[in-house]
C-alpha cells in the first residue's frame, strides 16, 4: 500500500457492508417507486410504488447518517474525549479495538515519553481497509509512529500484565460482541490491565449500560455514563471509570 500523504489520515468506513446494503435498497426502491409507474387506471398498482419511494427515501436518510458519523461524527466524539483527559505526556495508553488508529493516534500526539499500543483482531466487516497496516501509514501521516505500538489481540484475551495502562481506550468494539459473556470478558480484561488511578473511557452505540454494570462489579468507581451523542448514527455514549 502507497503511503499516505502527511496530514492526510483516513480512518475509514464504519461498517462498509451496511452502508453498501443500505445504498443498494434505497437505489433500487427509489428506482422501482419513480420509474416503474403504471397506468392511472390501475390505481390497485400505485400503492406499493409509493411505499417503494418512502423506503428508498429512508434508506438516502440512514444512508447520509452513515456517512457522517464515520467521516465527521467520529472523529468529533474523538476530539472532545480526548480533550477531556489530563494529560501528562508520559502516560502509557491501551486503545483496544484500534482499527485504523482514530484514538490510537489521537492519543499518541499527547504523549512525549509515554507509549500508546493499539490492539484488534482487524476484522473487514467493522471498518473499511481494516489492518493493521492502514493505521500504521496513518500513523506516518500524523507523524507519531515513534509512539505506538500495534499488535493482533483480542479484547477478550488481552496480552497484557495487570495494572500496565495509564489509560484504556475503546471505541465502538465491545457492541460489536454479540454476547454478554464476551462483552463482560472484554470489559474485565480493560478493568485488569487498567492502573490504579487510572481511567477507562468507552465510545460505544449499545450495552453502555451493562457496562458500567460490569466496571462497578470488579470495584471500578467514578462510573460515569453521557448522553446521547447524535453526530453518531446509531446514537453513541461514552462510559467512564476509574480504578
């Protein structure tokens, strides 16, 4: 792969096989409703046509709130999370399901004689030209690859000695485990590897609340749930907790 020009990141397509599906039925819908128009007469046949459009006109809306949220919403969240964090410069960072290094990288431009160390399994149905290399020529492109570190793990399985991070970072991974016990395997395995003092913040659209239901049942305090960030589609929320 070509490198990225300087300044030029790109972390990507949020669930590309979604937003692929969605412009496919909302293009043939809006094509059935508008072009496949029958005679007056046949009033019976006009009904679902109309409803062929209202379908194809939702999808351009879903579809144009994919969108956003992944080249504009994200990258907001992103902003403001890492904004809020105090930071010293010599913090030792976790970003657990990294993708293309948004917060990974975000992260390592505060750092100075810390280390941020993204993990993910890099599966393609999360996140458009999902690997690890993509996040590291983001990484040339910000001009922060001396201070990372990119490794194939699963959150459920982190390769990490208890209390090793400063700082544990997730976004937009847990929701994507389709069962609790693995959701509360990944967020036991933040929670062990997390420092004492040190705080876990989660981006995530679902199960925030299980969540902190988890992070208060292995002893984290100062658990805090947001509301509601719209610039994301599905809405997301941010969790986070100190140990």
């Amino acid at each position: 792969m070509a490198l990225l020009a300087k300044g030029k990141p790109d972390y990507g397509l949020d669930s590309p096989a979604l937003v692929r599906n969605v412009a496919i039925l909302g293009g043939v819908t809006l094509a059935a409703g508008f072009l496949l128009r029958p005679p007056q007469e046949m009033w019976f046949a006009h009904a679902p046509l109309v409803s062929a459009q209202w379908c194809g006109l939702m999808c351009a809306i879903v579809l144009a709130l994919l969108l956003r949220s992944s080249y504009v919403g994200k990258l907001k969240a992103r902003d403001e999370i890492i904004a809020s964090i105090g930071w010293r410069g010599d913090e030792r960072v976790l970003d657990v399901g990294c993708g293309r290094g948004l917060f990974l990288l975000a992260a390592a431009k505060h750092l100075t004689a810390g280390k941020a160390i993204g993990v993910d399994v890099w599966r393609a149905e999360d996140l458009s030209d999902n690997w690890a290399e993509a996040a590291w020529d983001n990484a040339r492109a910000e001009g922060v690859e001396d201070n990372i570190e990119i490794q194939d793990a699963d959150a459920r399985e982190l390769p990490f000695e208890k209390d090793s991070f400063d700082i544990v970072l997730s976004s937009l991974t847990v929701s994507i485990m389709t069962k609790p016990p693995d959701r509360r395997r990944a967020i036991e395995e933040m929670a062990r590897v997390l420092r004492p003092g040190g705080r876990l913040i989660i981006l995530d659209t679902m199960f925030t609340g299980e969540y902190a239901k988890f992070l208060r049942g292995v002893g984290l305090r100062e658990v805090k749930r947001s509301g509601l960030r719209l610039g994301l589609f599905p809405p997301a929320r941010v969790l986070s907790a100190v140990k």
